[in-house]
C-alpha cells in the first residue's frame, strides 16, 4: 500500500451540530492525516460544479441547496490508501445501511445530510482537491 490523498467535506448538517472536531477525530483514528482544511460557506456555483456527475439525478437541486445550507469544511487527507481508508471510515452513503463505528453510522441523519463526502478514486482525489485548494494551502 502506498501514502496517497483524498479529499473530505464535512457537511453542513455536521457543521451545525458542532461536529467537526468529532468527525475529524474519527478520521484521525482512522489513520488519516488532515493536512489542509478549510471552513466555508460554498457558492450555489461551486456546489454546482462540484457536484457536475450528479446533474441528471432526481436529487440534484436538493443535494446543491442543502450543500450551501450552511458551512462545510473541505480537507484534504493522507495516509496508506486515502481514498479506501476514507471510505471505510465514512460508512455506506445512506447511514440505513452504514456499519457501526462508521461516521455516517455515528452521525448522519439521512442519505443527504449524511456529514461527510469522501472522493471515489485516486483520480477524483485529485481533482477534488484541486477544485478547492491551491497547492501552496496543502501542507503535508
Ligand atoms: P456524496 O458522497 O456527497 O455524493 C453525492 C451525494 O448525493 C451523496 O453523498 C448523498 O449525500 C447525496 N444524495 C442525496 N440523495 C441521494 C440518493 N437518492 N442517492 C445517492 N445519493 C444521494
């Protein structure tokens, strides 16, 4: 296995209930290192953009007003196979079906506001974290 990176949100239904440091430790306990992080309040815009992929989905409109509901924090992470490590923490997309001890399990409250979005590929890591970070805000 090698060190690579991911990319995270912490959700604005996670935010609001004051659970960056919570969800950020799971992530930690994980393995994961958090080396860049930011809290912000995303345009409807780059809600839009980000979430391009999902544009023809029943669920898109929904999915862009409740990602600029409030703030979120986007974080890029590193450790032994980011993305999988990532994905495993985080737990099924719809916490009905996440495992216990996953976040969304611990703390989402539907397959919307479900706290967290983890990238799916190595490929998409990249282009994620581009998306939201310079790479001189990156510090590993
Ligand atoms: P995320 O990993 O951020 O990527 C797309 C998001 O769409 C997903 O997490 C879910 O929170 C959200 N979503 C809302 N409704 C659905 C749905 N019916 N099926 C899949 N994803 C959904």
């Amino acid at each position: 296995m090698a060190v690579t990176r991911t990319f995270s949100i912490i959700k604005p239904d996670a935010t609001r209930r004051n659970l960056t440091g919570g969800v950020t430790k799971m992530l930690e306990d994980a393995g994961l290192r958090v080396i860049a992080s930011k809290r912000i309040q995303m345009t409807k815009e780059q809600a839009e953009g980000f979430y391009a992929v999902h544009r023809e989905r029943p669920f898109f409109n929904d999915l862009v007003s409740f990602m600029i509901s409030g703030p979120v924090v986007v974080q890029v992470l590193e450790g032994e196979d980011a993305v999988l490590t990532n994905r495993t923490v985080m737990g099924a997309t719809n916490p009905e079906n996440a495992d216990e001890g996953t976040i969304r399990k611990t703390y989402a409250e539907s397959i919307e506001a479900n706290s967290v979005h983890g990238s799916d590929s190595d490929e998409n890591a990249a282009i994620e974290i581009d998306y939201f970070f310079k790479p001189e805000e990156i510090v590993g």
